[in-house]
C-alpha cells in the first residue's frame, strides 16, 4: 500500500485532538474517527462551515445531517423538548450509535437540518470522538466523510481516497469497530419510529422503551425494489450489484451459475461471502466481509469489502443475503441499498 502523506492540497493528515478542535472551531472541514464510520465534521452553528460539507461530499442539500455533542448537557441548546422515550434511550445508549431526532430550537444552521424542524443529535462513544467533541465545545454537524453515493468509510485511508483535497484535516482513529453508520429514531411522536437501522438493533431499542414503529419508507425499500422513494444512490460500488435472497444450497448455486454466466460474458466478476464459505466459490474475486457465525464482523466489514471491489475493477457483484434478526437487519439494509434494490430470488430463477 501507498505511504500515507502527511499533507496533500492543503489536507493535514497527522493532526492531533487539539489542532482538530481548534479547526473545527475555525469553521474548518475536519473528517474524524466514531466507533460507527468516519464523519465529516463542521461547526453545526455555522452555515457557511456546514455548506463546504454539502460541497465536499457532493451532497444533496435537502438531506439533513446529524450533529454530534460530546456533552449531555449540550442536548438542552439544541434541542426545544426532550420526550420521555428519548430520555429513556440517553440514559441506555449513550454516548453509542444512536441518533434522535427532536424538535430543534432554531440553534443549529438551516442546512443542518435541511428546512425541517427537528434535528438528529447523537453522542458517538469512540474516544478520539469524545475527546474532540469536548475540546472543541461546539456542536458538530457530521455525515459519514465518503463521497456521496460510495461506501461509507470505516478507516482513515478510506476518507483519503474520497476526500483528500476537499477537506482541511483528517484525524486518524484506526478502523471503526462497528463499521455500519448510527441507528436514527424519530422520537417526536409517541411511539418512537426507526427511521435507519444501524448500530443499535431494533430488539435493543424494544426492551429499552417497549414499542417501536418502523418507518414505512424502510418496508418499501425492501419490498419494491427499484422504486422512486428510493431517492439517492447510497453505499453503492461501481460495479452492477446484485443480491442473492433464498435458501442456502439454492442461494450459493445460483450464485455460482450467475457468476459463471457473467463470466462467459467477458464480465469481471465478484463475489461476496463470509469467511466460511470463501472456498465454495470461483470467480475473478471472492471477498468475505467476516464471518457468518458473528454477525458483528460482517457489519464492521461491509463497508471495506464493497470499497475492494471498486479497487479491484469488478464490473459485476454478486452478494450473498443473510438473516433480518438482531444487526443483519442493518446489514441486508446496507446491501438493499448498495445493489440499488437488484434482488435475485434464487429458487425462482433456478426453475425459469
Ligand atoms: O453513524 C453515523 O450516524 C455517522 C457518524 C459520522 O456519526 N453519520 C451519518 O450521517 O451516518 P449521514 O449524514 O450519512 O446520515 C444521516 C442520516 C440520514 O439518513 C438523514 O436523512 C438522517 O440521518 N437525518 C438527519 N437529520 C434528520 C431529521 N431531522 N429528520 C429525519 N432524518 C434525519
Ligand atoms: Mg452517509
């Protein structure tokens, strides 16, 4: 691998908590390590500072950023009321990968919020994060520091590759330890609504507050693939993803027969499995994400194993499916999303 510069364009890359803090406080771009993914982070209050974000990632304007504190009693300038099951979910997973969304008091900048009237605020829990947060003492506006659209970055380098000259400092925490992006409920209604499935599984959030609704935009996704509300392109690599859904044995057939296929066809052809099954499979690239038999290093893996294919020059991807329980949830979200809802049913295709 390349030696990492110290600088590129104007990119600091071995900055410190401190250098990084007083950045932020200067209305610098500074992309930082959560235990989550990378974010890109900008001072929340300032408009200016939160529209080179926009910029830098090539963002749409009109999808609303999450603001990061690294105190509790930063909530209350944000925030105009806190209800109870949000209350509930601070005291049981935070600071961690769970983000709110509360009405805002008209403290953080428009483009935080895109025009709406609340705000998504979360704690990350990765000490470099804490740390920074405190020191710089403002709130911080901070999406995922990838370029809008790729896979979200999961280490330092990743931010590198997408970001290096559009930022001002790059702070370097090693990998991410949960590798997908926060879990984001809604929180303003009675019933608290999961709006993104992430770090915190929806079985957790059920025994911490009882019911919790899931966002009717989440059940369309899966169910009609392909469809308008799918509004952006999101984790996607370069190549033509497909996901393979269906009953094991027909599931690693099919996809053998899809990559064989492919491959007669001159394509360049990837598969993605786990580390179990890495044998099974012959195409010009298998790549695990982890290990099927813990769930947790396939969510820390996702994200790095799509970043390879891209690297690698697959053209064609074939990915393998999994469970919906616990945090696969959150893993078959980012897959639905990063093969832009293809979705292959093995035993159909088998008897077509
Ligand atoms: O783990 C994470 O959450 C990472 C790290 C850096 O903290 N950040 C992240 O940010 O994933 P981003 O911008 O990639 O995702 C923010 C999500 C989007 O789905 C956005 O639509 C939603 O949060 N969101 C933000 N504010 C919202 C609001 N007021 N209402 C509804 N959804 C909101
Ligand atoms: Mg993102």
């Amino acid at each position: 691998m390349e030696q990492p510069h110290a600088s590129v364009d104007g990119l600091k890359r071995e900055i410190g908590i401190r250098e990084a803090a007083s950045m932020l406080q200067e209305g610098k771009l500074v992309a930082f390590p959560t235990e989550t993914v990378y974010g890109l982070g900008a001072d929340a209050r300032s408009d200016e500072a939160v529209k080179k974000i926009f910029q830098a990632k090539g963002r749409p304007s009109d999808n609303p950023l999450i603001v990061h504190i690294g105190k509790r009693e930063q909530l209350d300038e944000l925030v105009s009321t806190l209800p109870e099951t949000g209350r509930v979910l601070i005291e049981r997973f935070w600071p961690g990968p769970l983000t709110l969304i509360l009405p805002h008091r008209g403290t953080v900048a428009p483009s935080v919020t895109a025009g709406l009237d609340t705000v998504g605020v979360r704690m990350p829990s990765h000490p470099v994060a804490l740390a920074l947060l405190q020191e710089a003492g403002v709130p911080v506006a901070a999406p995922s520091a990838n370029r809008s659209g790729r896979p979200s970055p999961t280490e330092a380098e990743h931010v590198w590759e997408d970001l290096a000259g559009k930022i001002d400092g790059l702070l370097d925490g090693g990998p991410a330890g949960v590798g997908v992006e926060s879990t984001v409920v809604d929180v303003t209604e009675k019933i608290p609504i999961l709006l993104r499935p992430g770090g915190i599984t929806l079985e957790a959030l059920k025994d911490a507050v009882g019911e919790v609704r899931i966002d009717s935009g989440l059940h369309a996704e899966a169910q009609r693939p392909r469809s308008p509300g799918m509004k952006y392109r999101h984790y996607a690599p370069n190549g033509e993803m497909w996901l393979v859904a269906g009953a094991e044995d027909d599931m690693m057939r099919t996809i053998q027969r899809l990559a064989d296929d492919a491959t007669a066809q001159g394509r360049r052809v990837g598969i993605l499995t786990t580390d179990e099954r890495l044998m099974r499979y012959e195409a010009d690239w298998v790549i695990s994400c982890g290990r099927r038999s813990e769930p947790e290093s396939v969510a820390r893996g996702l994200y790095a194993a799509l970043r390879r294919f891209d690297e690698l020059g697959a053209d064609y991807i074939l990915a393998e499916s999994f469970p919906i329980d616990g945090i696969w949830f959150t893993v078959m979200n980012r897959l639905q999303k990063a093969a832009e809802g293809r979705i292959i049913h093995a035993e159909e295709s088998e008897s077509s």
